[in-house]
C-alpha cells in the first residue's frame, strides 16, 4: 500500500504537516526528537562500557575459589 508513495507523495505530506503544524512546532519538535537520539546512544554507549568493564573484572580475577575463601 505505501510502496508507491514516491518523491511527489512524499513531498504532498510534508507541505500538509508543515500547513497544519506551522515551522516553529516542527523546529521544536525535530529538537526533542534529536535530544532523544543522543540520550538513547548515550545509554548504549554506558551499557557497553558497563559491560566491557564487568568482563574485564572477571577476567582478570583467576584465583581459584578456595584461595579466595581463605584470603
């Protein structure tokens, strides 16, 4: 149904949005959506780090269990 929208189409929608909407609450709006996009690479980019950092802490703790027990 919406594979033949095309550049005309696509063009149609976006004056239709810009009418009804008006520039500023488009602006605004495109503002939070880039806001929202940084945050969410930004909690990736932490979670990734997170885990590496957990990797790396095990990894780097080979004693066996019962050294750990006594120590």
């Amino acid at each position: 149904m919406l594979n033949n929208i095309g550049l005309p189409g696509l063009l149609l929608i976006a004056v239709v949005v810009l009418v009804l909407f008006g520039r500023g609450k488009i602006s605004s709006l495109m503002g939070e959506v880039g806001k929202g996009i940084t945050a969410f690479k930004r909690g990736v980019t932490d979670g990734t780090e997170e885990i590496e950092k957990e990797h790396a802490d095990t990894a780097r703790d080979v004693t066996p269990e019962e050294s750990k027990d006594k120590v």
